[in-house]
C-alpha cells in the first residue's frame, strides 16, 4: 500500500464538540442556577413563616396563656380583656389577633370585619396539629370591591397537660415580610449568578485550553507524519534502485541477454496499448516487464547461462525465479501491481506452466502479455550457442502457440501489432526485416 500523509480529518469534529459542550454547559448551568435560586427562595419564604409561626406560638403560651386559661379551660373575663388590650401593642405590621375556641366561636378579638375572618378550618387544623403555623390570607374589604392580604399566623392557647384549648390568630400586614422576601430573593439570584458565571467561565477556560492543546498536538503530528513519509519516499527511492541495480546485474551476468528486459518491455507496452488497458494499467504492465526476470539474481551461473537444456534439478532452481522476483518487487510498495504479473509470468494457457500451473483466464492478463513478450525475445534473440529464430520462423512459434502455450487474446493482439506496426515488436538488428504477418 502506497504511504499516505496522516489527514487530521477528526479536529475539526474534535474542536466543535468541544465548543458544543462548552455552550451546552451554559445552557445546563442556566437551567441549574434557576432551579437551585427558586428552591432557596422558596426555602427562605418557608423558614420566615416558620420564624414567624414560633414567635406567636411563644406569644401565646407566654403571654395569653397565663391570662386566658384556667387548669384545662379557657376562662374569659371582662378585665382579663382589657387587660389584653393594653398588653397587645400594635407595631406597624400588626394587624390584630384573634382568640377562637375549639367549637369557632370568636372569644377576643382586635381584629376589624370580625364575620369576614372567622376559618373554622385554620381553628380546627390548630387543634389538631397542636403546633404553630403560617399562612398568607386574602381577607375581604368591608365593602367587598376587594380583598387584602395578609399573613395569618395560627398558635395554640395550651393548658398545663399540653392540651390545647384556644387558638390563637395573629394577623399581620406582610409588606416588611414581602420585602424581605424580595430582598433575600435578589440576593440568592445574585449570588447564584455570579457563582454559575465562574463555574461557567472555568469550564470554557478548559475548553480553549483543550482545543489550544488539541490543534498544537495535531500540527506536531501531522509534521512527524510528514516526516515519517518522507523517511518512507527515501526508503521507497533506495529500494527502487536496488532493484533497479539487481535487474542491471541479472543482465550483466549474461552479456547476450543485455537489453533483454527493455525489449519485453517495449512489445508489452505495444500489446497492452492493442488492448486498451489505460495508462495506470500500462505502468503496470511496464513494470513487470522491466523487472520479471529480477529473481534470477539468485540463481547460480551454471543454471542461469548453461548453453543447451537444463537437467531438472536445474530447470527446478530456475523456476524459483518467478517467486523470488515477487518477493523482491513486493517490498515497493508502488510496485504492489506488477507482483501477479511477476509471479504468474511463466504460467501457460493450457495449464503446464508455473508456479501454480494456471489456466486460460485465471491467467492475469498483464502476466500472460509478459509471458508472450519474453517468449518473442528469447525466440529472436541470438546466442554464441543457438541463433535465434528469424521472424517469421518465430512468429509461427507464436502462433502455434496460440490456446496452448499463449493466451489466444494476447496472441491476436500481437499479430495485429506485427502486422500494423512491426518496428514495434521486431529486435533491433532485424529494423530492416519485414514479418509476413496475415
Ligand atoms: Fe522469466
């Protein structure tokens, strides 16, 4: 596979859900700010109504109780009440107080509009809980246009046992209480504000650090990518002139094959144009034929220039070529392919050839074009022992090879370059013979 440059194709995808999360997190802590300042607001307002329950729930026990009950009954007299009235002073807030017995009948009272705030309700809750408490209440005016608020606090009147034998109502004007309330209220929304705000910059804070941190990373990783590829181009570019210099001395071991693969090359590239394989196909295809003999480097010289027929064990150590030649193109990894064409190069149509003995179309194409092209050299090629077929003789060979040694296709292909364009296929010492091609 062909080294690629790392693309930080994640970063960006990276840095944005960095900066959602930031903004998601305000909106999250918005909403938590909101949440947690109205449940303290409503806490506020709850414990001062719960203070002011436990101030008169004092008043009365301390004050009105003494006067007011005798052993385990309510005893009202004349100048007990008068005696009340001068007690009870009446602050700004204070609007009067009430004292009802168990049944709702009203017993003292300095209160106005006595009918409208009779809450048999209020008196039989008091009973029951025996405990102070506090309510905000809408009394009606006198002339019924409208109503006024304000805060009902009811206490028991409790004898010496405990029992409760009088309810006690306070009313009260609840501007101050009102004001406090909003006081307390701003403060807790203030204060929350500010407390989210920090909470909030802190966390974007992180976040422009991490996405700082982020993007520096990435630059030092796309450098020591484009490092690590440049080091992989140089180790390419060595390895491509080793082979390069095994293929040169391959041929310079035998002086009458030199020039050999440049000529395969050149009838492959013929032939492959003849078939339109487009033009990442034909580099392939040159390739292959420039180097499909490179595994003959390991072959001994006896083998690979003994003049005559090769005994088995001979002909064995020579079709090691194919693989090794492979094996040594497949380190390059721009080479990866021309590997099969290397490999299957010496394969025959009909199934006889080698390494795996293919036939007819499991043959590669590129392969089988290199087989025909080799073929055709060696046929046309002169040696000190055996002269080369002339080219008519060798392009009878060639087809009378066709479905059985070539692939009729390749065959057809090469014929029909011949015939068209014999400069293309013929040796270079022959440029002056013209083939009978029909
Ligand atoms: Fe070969």
């Amino acid at each position: 596979m062909t080294p690629r440059a790392y693309r930080p194709a994640g970063l960006k995808r990276s840095v944005a859900q960095l900066w959602t999360f930031v903004v998601a997190s305000a909106a999250i802590l918005a909403a938590g700010a909101l949440v947690l300042s109205s449940l303290l607001t409503q806490s506020f307002r709850d414990q001062v109504l719960d203070d002011s329950a436990q101030e008169v729930g004092l008043f009365a026990n301390s004050v009105l109780a003494p006067t007011l009950v005798r052993g385990n009954r309510l005893v009202v007299r004349g100048s007990d009440l008068t005696r009340l009235g001068r007690t009870i002073r009446t602050p700004e807030d204070f609007a009067g107080v009430a004292v009802w017995t168990r049944e709702g009948s009203l017993v003292f009272s300095t209160l106005p509009g006595r009918r409208q705030l009779t809450a048999r309700r209020d008196v039989e809750a008091v009973f029951r809980s025996g405990t102070p408490f506090a309510e905000t209440t809408e009394v009606p005016r006198r002339d019924g246009t409208a109503t006024s608020r304000f805060l009902s606090v009811w206490a028991p009147l409790t004898a010496a046992s405990g029992r409760p034998v009088a309810a006690l109502q306070v009313l009260l004007h609840p501007d101050e209480l009102d004001a406090s309330i909003a006081r307390a209220t701003r403060t807790v929304w203030i204060a929350v504000a500010v407390v989210f705000a920090v909470l909030w910059l802190f966390l974007a804070g992180l976040g422009h650090g991490a996405a700082v941190r982020l993007t520096r990373q990435n630059e030092a990783l796309e450098n020591r990518s484009r490092e690590l590829l440049d080091a992989s181009r140089e180790v390419e570019r060595n390895l491509l002139g080793t082979i390069e210099t095994l293929n040169a001395a391959v041929e310079a071991r035998d002086p009458y094959t030199a020039g050999h693969s440049l000529r395969v090359r050149s009838v492959a590239l013929a032939v492959g144009r003849e078939l339109g394989l487009t033009a990442p196909q034909l580099g392939s295809l040159a390739t292959s034929a420039l180097f499909h003999d490179v595994g003959k480097i390991g072959i001994p010289d006896s083998v690979l220039t003994k003049p005559g027929a090769l005994e088995p064990a001979e002909a064995a150590v020579m079709r090691e070529h194919v693989d090794r030649g492979a094996e040594i193109v497949s380190k390059v990894s721009s080479f990866e392919g021309s590997v099969s064409a290397i490999r299957h190069h010496h394969e025959r149509w009909d199934g006889l050839g080698y390494p795996d003995g293919l036939r007819g179309d499991e043959i590669p194409l590129d392969a089988a074009i290199v087989g025909l092209a080799d073929a055709w050299d060696a046929m046309t090629t002169h040696r000190p022992y055996a002269r080369g077929l002339s080219l008519n003789e060798a392009l009878l060979q060639i087809r009378g090879g066709r479905g059985n040694q070539f692939s009729p296709t390749v065959v057809d292909a090469f014929l029909e370059v011949a015939k068209r364009q014999p400069t293309a296929v013929m040796p270079p010492d022959d440029g002056s013979v013209s083939f009978a091609a029909s």
